[in-house]
C-alpha cells in the first residue's frame, strides 16, 4: 500500500480557498497526479483542500470521499500569559526543547500546557480515523504495526493540510508530532508518500519514502511558496505570531 498526504494550494485562509498562486501550484500537482493515477482519493472538508484536490479529480473524471477528520488539526491550548487560545505549533522552541516529554510521541499529551486545550481529544479522532480508514483496506493496528491478511498495492491519495499529516505521520511512525510540526515544513501541494513494507507476512510497517516533496514545482521552474514557515532571519518576520515567548 502507498499512502500520498498532500497538501493543499498556498491558501487564502479569509476565504478557506487558494490564493492565485496557490490554483496555480493545484494545476501542476494534477500533471503530476494525473500520471500515476490513484485508487482511492480522500479530500478534508476545507476549502482549500478541496479546491487543490478539483483540479486533479475533475481531469480523472473522478470524486474523492471527504473525512471530517482529515480537516486541519484543531487541537488547541491557552496562553497562560494572555488566556488567549492557541495552537501548537505557534510554540517557541525556546520553550518546547526544554520539555523532554514533548520530544516523546508517548508523553507530549502530558506537558501541562498541552493538557489546557482539546489536542488530546483531536489526536485521538485523528489516530481513531486514520486507522479506521487502514482497516477498509485490511489492515488492522496491533500495538505499533498492522496486520493483515492480505497486503494490498493499492494507492491512497489524502488532500489535507500540514498539521494534520504531521498528527498522521506521529501516529504511523511513532514520532512526537512537535518534532514534525517544528523541525519540517511541507510546503503547498507538496507530496509526502509512505508505502508499507512486510518483511514478515502479514505484519506491515509503513515507511516515509518522501517528506513535503515539490518537484512538480521546481522542475516548472516555479518558486515554492514559503506559506506555513516563519522567518529565515529575525528581520524577516514571522508568519505567525508565537504563543509563548521564552
């Protein structure tokens, strides 16, 4: 089994769509998918995501199921100066590498800060959907593998977002997600692609072949879009302002 998480077009986050830019990245992921077409595609509710996905599905004469799930990761926390509610990822790392439990995937539900929003609870719907959607294609979670009865070579594209293919990612591979939300950067329309390997019969693992690859933009001659990422130097500024400042 392959697994493609992509994500979306550079967004237009008022309007839940794509920024010119971003239907512009769309059309070019559809050459690259139309080349290799998949078995099954399945699209977040989102805007955004749904749009990138139309361009692919509407040259396929093809639909894609959409999972309420696969939206971005809700999951949030309070800012202990502010109250304000945040997300995760606006976190410093001044802050989050000095918490050894969040570098850990069986511990980061248990720093305090976590613990005042909603991100375990989401995690959860995350890691519940994901394998359900494993079991329709026979493979059953056991502990941190799958097993199943007859592996498949089927191929399953998911039009989602960046947080919530890193809450994937976390769950499949066994690594905090606060690694991957701060230490990668899957730009727009970028492809991230798993496959599984059973090298013992029917006890799969899936592995991460490709991690926010955009080669169908570069060898356009087309500049990747920085969405999501904060700046390169200080003056740059930031795309987001940080919820916890060290």
């Amino acid at each position: 089994m392959k697994l493609l998480l992509i994500r979306h077009g550079e967004p237009d986050y008022k309007k839940d769509s794509l920024t010119p830019r971003g239907w512009h990245e769309a059309d070019l992921l559809a050459d690259r998918l139309c080349r290799s077409p998949a078995d099954a595609y399945y699209v977040s509710p989102l805007g955004r995501a749904r749009d990138t996905a139309r361009a692919t599905l509407d040259r396929l004469h093809r639909e894609a199921v959409v999972l309420p799930w696969l939206q971005e990761f809700r999951g949030t926390m309070l800012n202990p100066k502010t109250g304000e509610s945040g997300i995760i990822w606006d976190l410093m790392p001044q802050y989050w590498t000095r918490c050894p439990e969040l570098l850990d995937n069986d511990r980061w539900l248990d720093n305090p800060l976590i613990q005042t929003g909603n991100s375990a609870e989401v995690y959860r719907e995350t890691a519940e959907g994901l394998d359900a959607l494993l079991l329709s294609y026979g493979c059953r979670r056991d502990g941190m593998i799958y097993r199943t009865e007859q592996n498949r070579r089927d191929t399953i594209v998911l039009f989602c977002h960046f947080g919530i293919s890193c809450m994937m990612l976390s769950h499949l591979l066994g690594i905090s997600p606060m690694i991957l939300l701060h230490g990668f950067i899957a730009p727009p329309t970028s492809v991230t692609t798993l496959i599984t390997e059973e090298r013992v019969k029917g006890e799969v693992w899936f592995r991460c072949t490709g991690f926010g690859d955009v080669s169908h933009l570069t060898n356009s001659g087309e500049v990747v879009s920085r969405s999501g990422q904060f700046g390169e130097l200080y003056e740059d500024g930031y795309s987001q302002k940080p919820l916890i400042q060290m």
